[in-house]
C-alpha cells in the first residue's frame, strides 16, 4: 500500500493568502524533498478488478518526536467475492 499527501497552505481567516499554495507528494507533481510512504503488509492483499476494498487510516504525532509519525491501518472488502479484514496494525513512520 503506497501513501502521500496534500496540503492546502491558504492563510488564516485574519490574514488570508493571496494565492493559496498546494503542497503534494504525490508520485504524480514529480520530485520533492518530500516522500512517500509504502506500507508493507504482513499478509499481501491481491486485489483484482471488481473487488473492494476500504482502507482506514489513522494518523498521530509520535511522542518522542514530532515530525515522525504513528500510522494505523486497517482494511476491509471483498476479494474474489469473499469478505476480507485486516485488523488494525502500527506503523512507525521516521
């Protein structure tokens, strides 16, 4: 499972920006200092066309240090018309 995300740098409501900025880390804007993120399943999922699957991600501070992060994440479908669950698992993320 491969992870990235957005930030959308608009301002505050008192000091508004005059144009808003988007940070990505999208594999698709190209390179940055930033990264992305794969999350190693312990037990691969292999998902075909037509099945589903929901992915729940929950997403805290490290307290030793907070620009790392603590991922948990939990998945839920059907594969090959058979229901799926992958309990929540951590990751930490450095």
């Amino acid at each position: 499972l491969a992870g990235w995300f957005d930030v959308d740098f608009k301002g505050s409501k008192k000091n508004p920006a005059g144009t808003p900025v988007v940070l990505s880390t999208s594999p698709r804007v190209g390179i940055t200092h930033w990264g992305q993120q794969a999350f190693f399943l312990h037990n691969p999922v292999h998902v075909s066309r037509g099945d589903t699957c929901r992915v729940n991600m929950r997403i805290t501070r490290q307290r030793k240090n907070d620009r790392m992060i603590d991922v948990v994440l939990s998945l839920k479908g059907t594969l090959a018309g058979a229901s799926y669950e992958m309990p929540p698992t951590l990751y930490h993320v450095e």
